[in-house]
C-alpha cells in the first residue's frame, strides 16, 4: 500500500521530531537511559510469543536519537547500547494516529532508505504509538521481522494492548513522581509555615530590643514555675531590676545611648543567671529575673552578684547602677503576691539610696 502522504513528509515528520511539548514529555517520562525493567521486559516478551516477531521492543523517540526502554531478540552491540542516532521507522510512527503496520518495507522508496532496513536488515514493522494523556507521542511499541510478514488482525490487536499497559506502566509512573514532587513541595510548604510560626511566637515572647524574653512571655514562665513548685515543693525566688536614675541618661545622653544601657544590662544579667532561670524585660527600664529551686539566700546571693556587675562596668563615663528588689515564694502565695513584695522591696531599696539589694 502507499504511505499516507501526511505520515512520510519529511517537513512534517522534522517538525514532529524536534516539537518542544513533545520532546519535554518524553524527558517528563523519567525513562530516558535507565536500565532494564521486568515490567516492560515482561511486556516485550509477550509481543514477541503472541505475534512470532524475532523482536520487539519499547521505543522513547528522543532529540537525536531512540531510546529502547525494553527490546527482547536485538544482536548486540544493539543489545546493549540499547539506542539508535538515525532514522528508524519509529519516527513515522509518531506522525500515525493508529498502529503503522508495513508488511514489507521495500515497497515504497521513502521507507526502502531508512537507514536500518541495511544496518539491522528490517523488512517488516508494526509499531503502536505511545500516546500521552496530553496528547503528546514518547515513541512507540514495535515489532520487527527481518522477512516480509503479512501483520494479522490479532497481531495488531496484541500490539496495540500491549502499547497500552506500557503506556499505563508510564502515567502510573509519572503520577507517582509527580505525587513525590508535589508531596516535596507541601513538605517544604509546612517547613517554611512551622519556620514562620516559630519566628512569630519568639516575636510574641522576646523583646526586640534585648533579646530577652518580653513581659508575657514572663508571665507564662512564672505560671509553669508555681505549678512546679507546688508539686515539687522546691523553693522558688524573683528579682526585679530597675536601673536608677534611667531618665537622666537617656535626658543626657540620648535615647540610643539609653537603648545601648538597655542592652548591656540585658547582656549582664543573663551572664550571671543559670540556664534554668529567666531572665525578661517587663518594662522600659524594668528587669525581672525568676530563679526556680533557688531559696532567699541563693536569690540574695545572686542579686548581689548582678548589682555589683552592673557598678563595676565600664558605661564610658554614664554612671549606671540598678536597685533590685528580692522575693521568696512563700506558703500558700500566689505569683501575683509574689511580684507585689518583690515589688515593694524594689521600691524600698530605691527609697534607701539606689544601687542596692533589699529582700521582702
């Protein structure tokens, strides 16, 4: 029979070959020169005992050259290298709309001069294209004799189920990757989400100038710290800190000057705390410091420590110093009892003076 004129047009046919969608598809398969695999192994395999053709195979038409996934009965080197960079009847497969069955390619000159009628010696082809849900054709499902053969009803028939399931083989594929990538990409969603959410819960708990944990963040670490002690029966102790005199320095040397103290301190103070304790900024010049399984002597102790820091300090001619007022947990007190005498014992120690330590 004489080829379709659509099928054997060499502009055409070049243009198809060379179509971005398509070749962008045939690389999307994720099948282009990996190895061998049983479930189209099984499948050419099967072409070749239902049809008797000496071979079959899985062609992926690729830029410059054919890809054979799977191919039961080529002589090596073929065997091996698994790939041809010439024209093959495959290429005309890919302009057909239905299976492109030639009994004897010698017939027409167009198909006599494909290079492998000499190189492998085809005289006859059949070949199911493989058809992507888009439309776009990978290459094809093929059988080859090396005589004339007269293609039976059923062997098309065979062909083209066959060209099926390897295609089915292929989307199944593709949607298991593109599952795998989707799923990559929520995961990264989630991470970026989780990031986010942890940068807005240390925004909703730290105090953007020090770094130190901000007054509700404070108020969350006294709660867990009752709940503790009153299960544990530990002692539990607060400091607060207020840096005398703060409104002189920030009148004298400016607000910056005045922030740079800010930070200092903040720097001071969680030098001299444990890990376990917190320390927090709950005002303007205001500083606590909660100090769990920490009795009055522990607590003076280290509030001494703090006040004799910040004095001793190299403020480059600020004189900064700070009062701190010390409280015990006592029986049965409540946290905001607790803040109120420590509170009160601040008060006190800025009412004897300044630059002191006075315990509730």
């Amino acid at each position: 029979m004489d080829a379709p004129r659509r099928i054997t047009d060499p502009v055409r046919l070049q243009a198809t070959l060379d179509d971005e969608q398509r070749l962008q598809a045939v690389q999307a398969s994720g099948l282009l020169d990996t190895p061998p695999e049983e479930s189209f192994d099984r499948l050419t395999r099967l072409a070749a005992k239902l049809t008797g053709s000496p071979v079959t195979f899985v062609s992926l038409v690729d830029r410059g050259r054919d890809f054979y996934k799977s191919s039961f009965g080529f002589a090596e080197p073929l065997a091996t290298l698994r790939q041809i960079e010439e024209r093959t009847f495959c290429h005309y497969a890919l302009m057909s709309e239905g299976p492109l069955v030639l009994d004897d390619v010698t017939r027409e000159s167009v198909f006599r001069d494909v290079p492998t009628v000499q190189s492998l010696g085809v005289r006859a082809y059949a070949g199911v294209p493989l058809v992507t849900s888009e439309g776009h054709v990978l290459g094809s499902f093929c059988a080859i004799d090396f005589k004339p053969k007269q293609w039976s009803e059923q062997d098309v028939d065979v062909l083209t189920e066959l060209a099926h399931s390897a295609m089915r083989e292929i989307e199944l594929r593709r949607a298991v990757a593109q599952a795998e990538a989707t799923n990559q990409r929520l995961i990264e969603q989630i991470q970026k989400v989780d990031e986010l959410n942890r940068r807005l819960a240390e925004l909703a708990t730290t105090d953007s100038l020090t770094s130190l944990h901000n007054r509700r963040a404070f108020e969350h670490a006294l709660k867990l710290e009752l709940a503790i002690t009153e299960r544990r029966l530990t002692p539990l102790s607060l400091l607060i800190v207020d840096v005398d005199h703060f409104k002189q320095v920030n009148d004298q040397y400016g607000h910056p000057a005045g922030d740079k103290v800010l930070q200092t301190l903040a720097r001071q103070l969680s030098a001299v705390a444990r890990s376990i304790d917190v320390v927090a900024r709950i005002g303007g010049e205001e500083f606590a410091a909660l100090l769990p399984n920490t009795d009055a002597a522990g607590a003076l102790a280290v509030a001494e420590r703090m006040r004799v820091m910040v004095a001793e300090a190299d403020w480059t001619g600020m004189p900064i110093t700070v009062s701190i007022g010390m409280a015990t947990l006592q029986r049965d007190e409540s946290g905001a009892g607790l803040k109120e005498r420590a509170d009160q014992a601040l008060y006190a120690a800025k009412e004897g003076g300044r630059n002191r330590v006075v315990q509730a």
